[in-house]
C-alpha cells in the first residue's frame, strides 16, 4: 500500500498545523490532531470538517466513552456494590483518576471535556457524514495494562496516577497548545515509557494500530479523523500496514503464575507456623500474632486513610489475615462492600461525581470514590501487612528452630 502525505497549511502559511492529509490510492484520509480540552482545537474540527465535507468522520472514542459524553447522568444508574462484588473497583477508579486530570484542565480553561470529540460528531450529523467510533474499548485497555504490567508496578502506577490526578498544578492555555508538537509529546511519552515501558504499549502503541485500522476500514473516499495530537505520528505509520482488530480487542487471559505464587507463599506460611509451634509454642502462637496483627492494622490503616466508617475498618482489620492466606480474596473488597452498604451513595453523591473528582477534598468526600479508595487502600494495607508480617514469621521460625 503506497500513501502520500502533505501536511496543510491553515491561515498562517509560516505556521505548520495539526492537519495531515494522507492519499491511500483513491482515497483521502485527514488526520486532525487536538489537545483534549482546547477551545482552539474544538474551532478547528469544526471548520475542518465543514469545509471539506467528508464521506465520513471518526473520531477517537469508543463505544462507552461516547455514551459517557452523550448521557451526563449514566453515572446515576451505576449500582456501586454491583461493581465492587464484579471486582471491578480499582478499574473504575482508575477511570476516574484518568478523567480526573483532564476535567481539571477543562474547568480551568472553561471547556467542556472531550468538547473537540462532541464537535466532531455534531459536524458529522450536520453535514450527513457516516460517523465511525475509531477507538479500543477503554475497559479492554484497562485490562490489558492491568495484565500486563508487574505485581510491584500496579500499585506504582496507582499512585502515579493518583497523585497526577489530584495535583493543583496549572498551566497556560499557551503551554496546552505547545502540548499539540510532536516533540513535546514524544518527550512526554519517552518519559513515561522510562517508568512504565508496557503503558506505552498498550495506552499509545497499541491503539495507534487499532485507530489505524479503524481508519482504513471506513468508508468513503474523503475522510476525516479527529485524533489526539499523540496519536498523529503513531497513526500515520500504522496506516501502512494491516492490523488484526480481533487481536487488538482480545483480553489476555489470566495467568496462573500469580496464584501458584499466592497459594505457594500462604502454604509456606502455614508450614513454618505449624512447625515453630511443633517445637515452640509460645513462639508459634508469637508468628500467628505478629501476621494477624501486621496483615489487620495495615489494612485497617489502608481503610482509615481512605476515611473509611468504622465498620469497613474493623471489616479489613479482620478479614485481611485469613484474605491473605488466598489469592482468591482481598480485605478490600469486603471492607469496600460494608462501606458501600453502611454508607451508600445518594443520587446527589453521583450527580457531584464529575465535578467530586478533579479536587482532593471532593474525591475523598464523595461517597462513590471513597467506597473505591477503601477497597484500593485496604488493599495497598494488607498487602505490605502481608510482607511485613511474613518477614516476622520467617525470623521467628529462624530463632526458635535453628537458634
């Protein structure tokens, strides 16, 4: 497949744009590159797509984010418990933490987030243009950077992105629109990839491919795509090549190394208490004191940080001992259920849930997120208590049997 690129200049000739026109054959594929909450690059797809009346438009959202920006009150219908007992939290968390930063923005700049993808759609609807939602399924990105990154870097990237996310750092509308260069983004992204080298994988590679190919299968002869800045480069190479969106799309299978791993370390545990107590008895029932305590305060911590109710923090105090014997369980899905059936979220609590999240205070005040945080942090506490508690059996065990 042979394609030729120029990239066009609008209004101000010495001045190179985010447009990229691209001719495959017989057909004209426009990239239009946007920084997410800029009024500047919502103005732009606008007057790009009415000028050039394409055949078809897409646009970098998938199926849910779209309904997210079409129906601003899903969040009333998400049943909370439901997600923490499908176990899916933390992915939920995460989604928020994500938007959290770019609805800060938006507020800031007085945008609406995603305001470049609504305009998008609406001049596809007016000009009677195909409209084509180009990107991956957000849940199955989640997943695949869940799955694919190391026990230690989740809870890295938890904190990473939590702390990005609640920052009350600014910047100018004229550094967001240097954010729309090529270079600042690959310097962007070549840090990022230094402490995460697999999200970039999956966050910017991967669904380079994936848009790319959606792109290509589009119809019509003209068509106009409007794409985050970051995704200009990767995209416009992807298009030379065909990719599979079912392989794209799949969602790994879970691995077994983690369970085998889990029950291995909770079967040692068991043995070395067991055989410290054959010998010592004082000192084995010192090993069961030592787990139970480090494994329950630390989740118990975990819970209090996240300012969970008393209930929830008893809940993660106990469970966590048994919790970490089996890589099935978790304290913080039991202490997240009591928070959420003690402390259920109101209809006002998911009605403030998008503004709630760009702001520290709101995200530990708002009911919704504070029932994720309890199964988060809960969870980050059993977690260390686990280690720690370990460590206090495994020195037991050393003193009282080899002395």
């Amino acid at each position: 497949m042979m394609q030729h690129e120029r990239t066009e200049m609008v209004d101000n000739p010495d001045k190179e744009t985010n447009v990229h026109r691209i001719e495959i054959e017989d057909r004209e594929i426009i990239l239009v590159g946007t920084a997410h909450v800029s009024k500047e690059s919502a103005n732009e797809v606008r007057d790009i797509i009415n000028s050039e009346k394409p055949d078809t438009v897409c646009v970098e959202l998938c199926e849910a984010r779209y309904k997210s920006l079409k129906e601003s009150d899903k969040w009333r219908e998400t049943d909370i418990i439901k997600v923490v007992k499908d176990k899916k939290a933390l992915l939920l968390l995460a989604s928020l933490l994500l938007s959290s930063y770019q609805k800060r923005l938006a507020k800031q700049f007085d945008v609406q987030p995603g305001q470049e993808m609504i305009q998008g759609i609406q001049s596809a609807d007016e000009i009677g243009a195909e409209l084509i939602l180009a990107d991956r399924d957000l849940k199955t990105t989640f997943t695949r950077i869940w799955r694919g990154v190391g026990f230690w870097s989740k809870f890295k990237l938890f904190f990473v992105i939590l702390l990005s996310a609640l920052s009350n750092e600014e910047i100018s509308e004229e550094e967001l629109e240097k954010l729309k260069s090529q270079d600042m983004l690959s310097a962007a992204l070549e840090e990022l990839s230094k402490a995460f080298p697999k999200l970039k994988t999956f966050l910017i590679d991967e669904r380079d491919q994936y848009l790319a190919e959606k792109i290509r299968q589009a119809p019509g002869k003209k068509i106009v795509a409007v794409l985050g800045a970051g995704h200009i480069p990767g995209v416009k190479e992807e298009l030379n090549t065909d990719h599979s969106l079912a392989e794209l799309e799949a969602v790994p299978p879970k691995g077994n190394t983690g369970k085998v791993v889990g029950w291995s370390l909770a079967a040692a545990i068991v043995a070395l208490i067991v055989i410290t107590l054959s010998v010592d008895t004082a000192a084995g029932f010192d090993q069961i004191l030592s787990w139970v305590l480090w494994n329950g305060s630390l989740a118990a911590v975990g819970a209090i940080i996240a300012l969970g109710h008393p209930l929830s923090v008893l809940t993660a105090f106990l469970v966590s001992p048994v919790s970490s014997l089996s890589p099935l369980l978790a304290a913080g899905w039991f202490a997240g259920l009591v928070e959420a059936v003690v402390r259920k979220p109101a209809v006002k609590d998911f009605e403030r849930l998008s503004d709630d999240v760009y702001t520290f205070k709101g995200f530990w005040k708002n009911r919704v997120t504070r029932v994720l945080l309890v199964v988060a942090l809960a969870n980050v506490g059993s977690t260390v208590g686990s280690l720690i508690g370990g460590a206090e059996v495994i020195r037991v065990f050393l003193r009282t049997v080899f002395g």
